[in-house]
C-alpha cells in the first residue's frame, strides 16, 4: 500500500512523498530574492530591538488618554 497513488489530478504523488520544502536536504530555491531597502531594513531592526515592556507601557497609556478624552 506505500507509495500507491492517492490521486491522478494535480496533486499526483505517492502517499508518502514528501510536501514543498519539508524534505531532507538542500531545499529547491526556485523562489525569487526578496529585495529590501535599508530603511526596512533598519525600520525592522528598531522593532525587534524595543523592550516589550516599554511598549506595552506605551500602549496601556495611550489606551488610558483615549479613555479619558473619549476617543477610541
């Protein structure tokens, strides 16, 4: 029963081969390079740089004023 067929459309393949990428070895790098900009670049960095306690500090006060003033 390994290896029969599930299918004869599309998706045709044995039942245990594997999906996309999720095999052993190199992976098929058919896909296109991403092209970023420096300010992405560093836009991003700034991101994950920021202490998560500061910025959910910020957001807590930001909430709290537009409670305050009545806009949400």
């Amino acid at each position: 029963m390994a290896g029969k067929k599930l299918s004869t459309g599309l998706n045709d393949r044995p039942k245990d081969a594997s999906i996309g990428q999720t095999a052993g070895g190199f992976p098929d790098d058919s896909g296109k390079p991403v092209d970023v900009g420096d300010e992405e670049i560093e836009t991003t960095r700034k991101k994950i740089a920021d202490d998560p306690r500061e910025k959910l500090l910020k957001e807590v006060r930001e909430q709290e004023d537009a409670s305050r003033t009545g806009s949400e």
